[in-house]
C-alpha cells in the first residue's frame, strides 16, 4: 500500500518545471528565477489544497535564502 505525499508529488512537478523553463543545457542544473518557481509552486499548492499557506510560505522562504546565494536561482537541489 502506497501512501500519496502531497509535497512529493508537487515537489516532483516543481523539478519538471525546472527542468523545462531552464535555460540551461541539457543536464545542466536546471536553474529558474526565483520568482518564476515562487508563483509555480504558490499557484499548485493553492490548487493541491492539502498545503497551508503558512507551509507555502515557510518552504519559500528557505528556497529563497538558498537561491539569494545563487544569483536569485534556484536549483532543483535546493529542494
């Protein structure tokens, strides 16, 4: 019996944006503009509707210190 995660598979479908709007090459680090992955992952979330804002906003909030050390990028390891 498997249990469906719903930060799992919305963390999942965060690293398949990633890895489409990226500008790097293939195999790359698959970097997007905070801002970019910021209103993806608000936007699913809200829609997902089994995550808090307040959980929203806390997970963002420590992307975002790891993407400021990175030129305001996020990598799909910061998740």
């Amino acid at each position: 019996i498997s249990c469906w995660n719903p930060l799992q598979s919305l963390l999942s479908s965060m690293k398949q944006a990633c890895e489409i709007l990226t500008r790097d090459l293939e195999g790359g680090a698959a970097r997007i503009p905070f801002e970019t992955f910021s209103f993806l992952y608000s936007y699913l979330a809200s829609i997902d509707g089994e995550i808090s804002e307040s959980e929203t906003e806390a997970f963002l909030e420590g992307i975002k210190e790891q993407a400021d050390k990175h030129y305001g990028l996020v990598l799909i390891r910061h998740f």
